[in-house]
C-alpha cells in the first residue's frame, strides 16, 4: 500500500512540475492565453515557442481553426407546424479575440454560446415561413437563419464560416398530407397525360378521315371534268374475259 502512494505521490508531483515548466509551444492554428495569477492578460502568444514564469504564468491554448457543431433546433413554422431541424455551422475563434473570448466565455463556447444562438436564429426564421416554403424555400431560409447568426456571433469575436440545413423532420401528420398531396398532382398529371393523349390521337382520326374525304371530293370532280378518266379504268379492271351468257352467243360489250 505504501509503494502505490508513492507511485501516487510521484505523479502528482511531476504533473505540477510538468504544468510549470518554464516553456511550452503553440501549435498551428491555435494562440495562447496568458494569464498571471489567474487572471487573464492582454497577451495572446502566436504559433511557436514561448516562456512563463513558474507558478506564476499559466498559458490556455485556444483553437482558432475552422470547427463544427451540429444542432437540432426545435420551432415551429408560420402556419404552426411542428419543425425539427438540424444544421450545422462552421465557425471560428478570432485570433485577436482568444484572450476576451476566453475570459467571458470560457473554453467551453459551443455549449454556452453558439448552440443557444443557432437555436434562436431557427426558431426566428422558420417562423417566417409556412411549413411547405421551408421545403420549396430552403435556400431562403438558410441565408435568414446565417444573417442572424453572423450578427449574433460577432459580438462575442467568433466568426461564421459556414451555415447548411442538414434535415427538416415535421411531424407525421404533416408528412401523410404532403405525401398525399404529391400522390394527387401526380395522379391528376397522369391523367392529363392520358387526355392528351386520347386528343391526339382523336385528331388524327379527323386529320385521316379529312384526308379521305378531300381525296374522293378531289376524284370525284376529276371524273365530272374528264369522262375518259371512267372509261380508262374500266379498261384497266378488265380482265380479258367476257362474260358466259347461256345459248353459247358471244356477248355485246358496250364500252362508253
């Protein structure tokens, strides 16, 4: 038992001597927050290496890269439908702004600031809207609702980089009559089709039965001008053969 506080004791021990060695680094894309006593200081160290005073100085490294957060935003839309919606936001910190941010914010601004502003930005927008334009719209809604947030954010020093609609999930009431209502547009488009279809196909029986009529009416009025064209023909049909007559006389055939 005496051996593993000790194992205990050496641990702490290095861990305090670790956290005030007298230097550390900055990563890329990060800045440091000095503070001094505790207290934050105007200070913001860059990208590199850097010293501090041993128990003095303390240095909160701050990420200023582009970071994500997913939000499910509860509202309601403006013909009073039920709307979940779920976004995502890139943003980042501010470099110059690291040292402010951290001391009225904390390290832990996704959960204090920036989700409760993407909750208030939906709500207010999408209240602007019927729960169909949220569908139709969608673009519409997505520039209302990052106008806000870029106007919330920048007086905390954190920067919008992004702002996209992932879903909107309704409820399934909401849902059945949408679907209904697709179901008839395209029944009722069906069945336009159809009509057409059966008119088309109506005029070409006219245009075909027009056609005919022309062509008899355009015959007939030949054969009234020009009686040769009758006799003509009824040559052509002949067929060589006369016609058998009982008495075994050979027949008369009148040609006009």
């Amino acid at each position: 038992m005496t051996g593993v506080i000790k194992i205990f004791i050496i641990i702490f021990v290095l861990s305090i001597i670790w956290k005030n060695l007298p230097f550390g680094t900055v990563g890329a894309g990060e800045r440091g927050v000095r503070l001094r006593f505790s207290a934050v200081t105007s200070d913001v160290i860059d990208e590199g290496f850097y010293f501090k005073i041993p128990f003095i100085e303390e240095v909160i490294i701050m990420d200023v890269k582009t970071q994500k957060d997913q939000v499910k935003a509860q509202a309601a839309s403006r013909d009073l439908q039920t709307v979940t919606a779920e976004v995502a936001v890139n943003f980042h910190i501010t470099p110059d702004a690291v040292a402010t941010v951290y001391q009225t914010i904390g390290e832990d601004y996704k959960f204090r600031v920036i989700d409760p502003a993407v909750q208030e930005s939906v709500k207010a927008s999408t209240a602007q809207f019927t729960a169909e334009e949220l569908i139709t719209r969608r673009e519409d809604v997505r520039e209302k609702v990052l106008g806000l947030l870029v106007s919330k954010m920048q007086s905390y020093g954190i920067l919008i980089d992004g702002f996209n609609i992932i879903d909107f999930d309704f409820s399934k009431s909401f849902n059945q009559a949408i679907e209904s209502k697709v179901t008839a547009e395209q029944d009722a488009l069906a069945a336009k089709n159809r009509l057409e279809q059966v008119k088309f196909e109506a005029d070409q029986r006219i245009a075909e039965a027009k056609g005919k009529a022309e062509a008899i009416r355009v015959e007939s009025e030949a054969l009234n001008q020009n009686p040769q064209i009758l006799k003509l023909r009824t040559i052509e049909k002949w067929d060589g053969n006369l016609p058998t007559v009982t008495g075994g006389a050979v027949p008369f055939v009148n040609i006009p």
